[in-house]
C-alpha cells in the first residue's frame, strides 16, 4: 500500500485557504468600492440564491 503523502495533502490545504481568503479580501475591497453591490448582494441572500460561487460544486 502507497504510502500517504500528508505534505502535499497540506500544502494543497493551505492554498485553498489562501485562495478563499483572497477571494474574500477581493469582494470585501468591490463592495467597499462600489456599495451598490452590497444591496444586489442582499438581494440574492434574501431570495435563498447564491451569489454564484457554489457553482463548481456540481
């Protein structure tokens, strides 16, 4: 049996950390620029819809 490779395992991990995070950081700074945003965001929240990043979960 193959040995398990938990190094990689947390390496790819972090990186999906750190890619949320900048996701995160990248639509804090969009809705800190534009606050027109915000309300289309609450929007969706109040109509139960996503705002589209579940979307590769399919």
């Amino acid at each position: 049996m193959a040995k398990t490779n938990f190094a990689y395992e947390k390496r790819q991990r972090e990186l999906e950390k750190k890619k949320k995070q900048e996701e995160k950081n990248r639509r804090k700074a969009e809705l800190k620029n534009n606050p027109g945003l915000a309300e289309e965001g609450e929007a969706d929240i109040a109509d139960g819809e996503p705002s589209g990043l579940a979307a590769d979960d399919e």
